[in-house]
C-alpha cells in the first residue's frame, strides 16, 4: 500500500509546478509538511517490507515508507554482510578471504533522493561494525561508484538509487569488485538471508552514536572522496582513445554549445565540474537543482523528454549542437542535436563506428536480447571478423564480454565501451557523443545520417504493457501464448505472412524471422507489466518507398503484439 505521504504529494504536482503563484505557494508549504512526514515514517517504521524484497536487473528497489525505511535497509545490509564475509561467496564477490574484505571495504553513495544520507548513514554504522572500512562518495552517479571501486580497490559498493523510478521509489545497487552488477550468485544468498531478517528477528549489529563517531575520525576506517576525482582519474588511467583534456581543448576551439539535462538526478553538477576550463557560455544546464519530486515529470531519458530539450537547442546559434540527459543514477544516456535523437539502439552502434573508424579500437559487439539488429550491421560493416554476444537484459549478464567488445549495449539506454566498467554509464556516453562530433566537426544528425546510409535504417519499438498478472503468473501467460512458436512455424502479422527463423528465449521469447524482422516479449519483474518489442529494416540504398513500407510494417506488428499481449495480460 503506498504510503498516504506519497500520494498526496502526487495529487500536489499540478498545483507545485502550475502557473497560480499563490496556490503553488500553499501547495509549496504542504509539500515540506508532507516530506516531513514521510521521513518519520521511514526512519520509524518496523514493518517488513509490504513487497517482497528481491533483487531485479539493477538491484532491490521499493516504495518510500511502504517498503524502503530504515529498518529494512539495516536488514538487507546485514544481510549483505554476511553475505560477503561467507567463504563460499569470496570467488562471486572477486575477493581472495575476510581480511581482504576488510582491508578493502566498501564504497557507499546515493543519488538525489530523499533520505539518501541517512541510508549510507545506516550502512555504514553496520560496516563498520564488523570492521568493513568505507569510502564515502556522497551525492554520485552509478558511473562514479563504479570508477571509484576500481581505483580504490574496493572489494563492493552499495549505492542508494532506484535509477529511473518515479519519485515515490528508492533503491538498493550492489556491485562487487569488478564494478558491474552483482549476479545471482551473490544477490539470491543476500536476498535470502535479509528475508530472514526482516520476517524474523530484524537483528543487525551496528554502531552507536560514540562508536560511529570514533570510527569517523579514524581516517582508514571512514573517509570521504571526490567522486568526480575519482572518475576523472578513472578514465585518465583506463581509456588511451578518450583525452578530456583535449576535449575541452576542441571545444573551446569550436563553435559548439552543450545543453545537458541533469533531471533533477545525481549527474547534478558533474559535467560543469568533468568539463572544467570549457567557456561557460558552452554549457546550458536544465533541471540541475534540487527537487525530490523531479518537476513533476517522470524523468527517464526517452526521446519525448529529449525532445524539450531540442527546443531550447534549437535556439542556438552555434554551429555544432549537442544535447544529453540522463536518469536519475546517469548509467543511462538519450542525446542528439537538433533533430536527431540518439537513444542506445542508435547510439551504440555509433560508438563503435567512431572507436573503430576514428581510434582504431578492434573487438567484438555485445547486445542484450532485446536490442536492434543495427548492432550486427555495425558489427559486420566496421568489425569483419568480431564477434556478436546476445546476452539477457541486464548489464550483470554482460559482464563476461565488455572487456573484450568495443562496445556493449542495452536498449534501455546504458553502454559501455572497451575497457570500462563493467556496468552502464551514461556520463561516458555523453563525453563520447560531444567528442566525435568534434572529431568529425559535423552535428549528430550528420552523422546519424552517414551511417544509416552504410547500414541501412531500423524501425524498433519498445512498449510497456500493463496488465493483471504478474511474475509467475505473467510468465505463464507469456509461455502459453508464445512459447510454442518454433522454427519453421509461418505466422501471419499485420496481414503479411512470415517465416520464423529463429526463436531466442535468453529473457522472454524472441521471434526472429527470416526476412530478418524479429519481435519479443518480456516480462517484468517487479510490476504487473510485460514490454513488446518489434523491429524491421530496410537495407542500405533502400528507396524511400521501401523504408515507409517498413516502417509501415513494424507498427501493424506492434499493433499486433499489443493486443495480443492486452488479452494475455487480462
């Protein structure tokens, strides 16, 4: 049951952000009263969470009061705990014993949400405890919690972030020693032992008020760091085809203006700071304050919230025009210019014509399941010989493959390029998509524009489906509808019959078909929600006839799937 906190301070957003001053005045006063509120209720509260704890694609995320208070986050960090100081997960975790555990802690953050202090606050009293040293980040992006792994050493970190999720959300990121998401093998030992706790006794050992404030000013034990720093220094050692010193060099040298959309999220702040020495007037920054209901808006990097920010880039009169947001953790990336949009299914094959055509960089691709075929066209054109790896959706299944891919994607909007982290960034993607429109001193649209024109264009469409049923129940729907579809079988969509080549079931089932036209359907899993995925293409070269028929032909599908999916979902 969502807290009554939450959904008051929903029924607020009108009047918040509404043109009647002296409404958004009293609305402005109820809205404290009411954050006021639900802080008590999450530091309070002594109530298991009402959803069951699990771990998703990116960590354990849950309503404010409902499900994330301060209690349950002192369980499922205990039980995080004793999760790494078992022997067993040693090897999962990328640690050789307990002492080297302890000797090389752990990294804490969190995003701009509320109550994200007080969460590391909570974690790190536990840690330490069990003499677990820490660094503390403060406010960071999952980027830099993930460089700051690497170049403390760290043996984990846990960053307080729900990414995405709408205000009402917080969120619980574990990532091991390797910097990516935590897998299966550490998130289903720590998930069952916090449920233990939190159904149960609820017993956590942690510091007190003098013991937390002995261990504070005993440097080794707790220390504060500069993520920015950090990631800085980050990329300086790892990456030998990105110099930002000589991007900022280029752009005070150009004629070109960065409009970044900071979304209210943790990137607030660190692009003026990574891009220090760039002529201000460079850089126009949107939603980079502080505000825990986002605007009111959902703040997802899509291509409709991109397009408000074309708007104001579209204004500019310089000659070169890049704009990006991220979300709310910046692991994930939209940018473009003028005109063109850049979302991953893009923009990942992109990077790997600029690394591979400009820097020289070789290696594989590697995709999530249910990311565009433009990611084998790339893969064919630029890297003859490299190999493509599907993986399901998820960056902690990708992680076996980043360090030897040029790049590695998910359609939701996160990459990682050749020899990075082993999780998303969407900051990267970012300083990537200013410095090769530099390189090639063209704009995005240009270069989106060449490339089409080398491998061809791609029509894909990513919807999400609510519905009735949910997790086992929805994958049952899921599997009695699709899930006797096999090779060979001929499927008549949107009037036209095709032959089904291949059928993919890594996350979901994916139907691929001969003429290369491929859908998916995937279920959610955290909410009654399954997403539709179809993609068709035209060739390079294709007349413009062709590329409407195929565009035409990708939407009677999706229309297709979608009811297809409202019946099975009922």
């Amino acid at each position: 049951m969502t807290h009554p906190a939450l959904l008051e301070l929903e029924a607020l957003v009108p009047s918040l952000y509404g043109s009647d001053e002296s409404n958004r005045e009293r609305a402005s006063r109820r809205r404290d009263q009411l954050l006021a509120d639900l802080r008590h209720a999450i530091s309070t509260s002594s109530a298991p969470p009402e959803t069951p704890m699990k771990f998703g694609t990116s960590g354990w995320r849950g309503l404010l009061a409902s499900d994330f208070t301060m209690g349950n986050v002192a369980c499922v960090t205990q039980a995080l705990v004793d999760t790494v100081l078992d022997p067993t997960r040693h090897a999962a975790l990328g640690v050789r014993d307990n002492d080297d555990v302890r000797r090389r802690g752990a990294v804490l953050a969190h995003d701009t949400r509320v109550m994200g202090p007080e969460f590391v606050e909570t974690a790190a009293r536990i840690l330490l405890a069990h003499e677990i040293p820490v660094v503390v980040l403060g406010m960071a992006t999952t980027p830099e919690v993930s460089a700051a792994i690497a170049e403390t050493n760290a043996a984990f970190s846990i960053n307080f972030t729900p990414s995405h999720n709408p205000f009402s959300y917080h969120g619980y990121k574990f990532n091991p020693a390797d910097g990516g998401p935590a897998t299966k093998e550490l998130t289903q030992p720590v998930t069952a032992r916090a449920q233990a706790l939190l159904l149960g006794t609820r017993a956590v050992r942690k510091l007190d008020d003098a013991a937390f404030a002995r261990a504070k000013s005993q440097s080794p034990l707790y220390r504060h760091m500069d993520p920015v720093e950090l990631y800085r220094a980050a990329l300086a050692r790892k990456l030998p085809y990105f110099d930002l010193g000589k991007l900022i060099e280029r752009m005070n040298g150009s004629d070109v203006e960065l409009y970044i959309d900071n979304g209210f999220g943790a990137t607030r702040g660190k692009y003026e700071r990574l891009l220090a020495g760039v002529a201000r007037s460079k850089l126009h920054v949107v939603n980079g304050g502080e505000d825990y209901l986002f605007g009111g808006k959902s703040r997802e990097p899509s291509v409709e919230n991109f397009r408000v920010l074309q708007e104001a880039m579209r204004e500019s009169k310089a000659r070169l025009v890049v704009g990006f947001m991220n979300d709310g953790d910046g692991d994930r990336f939209v940018g473009g210019g003028r005109e063109a949009v850049l979302v991953m299914n893009r923009f990942g094959p992109l990077v790997v014509r600029y690394l591979s055509q400009a820097r020289g960089v070789r290696g594989d691709v590697t995709r999530s399941v249910m990311t565009s075929h433009m990611a084998e066209a790339a893969l064919a054109r630029y890297l003859p010989g490299g190999r493509l790896h599907e993986t399901a959706v998820g960056f902690q299944f990708m992680k076996d493959f980043i360090a030897g891919s040029i790049n590695s994607w998910e359609e939701s909007d996160g990459m990682s390029p050749k020899g990075w982290s082993r999780d998303k960034d969407g900051l990267l993607a970012a300083l990537l998509l200013v410095d090769m429109v530099l390189h090639y001193d063209k704009p995005p649209e240009a270069l989106v524009d060449e490339m089409e024109a080398e491998l061809g264009t791609f029509f894909f469409e990513r919807r999400k489906i609510a519905g009735n049923k949910q997790g086992e129940a929805l994958g049952a729907a899921l599997a009695a509808r699709f899930g006797s579809i096999k090779a060979g079988d001929t499927l008549t969509l949107g009037g036209r019959a095709r032959r089904v080549a291949r059928v993919i079931t890594l996350d979901g089932f994916k139907i691929v078909f001969d003429d290369g036209a491929w859908f998916g359907v995937r279920a959610s899993g955290t909410e009654p929600v399954c997403r539709p995925y179809v993609e068709v293409s035209a060739p390079p070269g294709a007349p413009q006839s062709q590329r409407d028929a195929a565009e035409r032909d990708q939407a009677a599908i999706m229309d297709w799937l979608s009811n297809e999916l409202r019946a099975v979902t009922a």
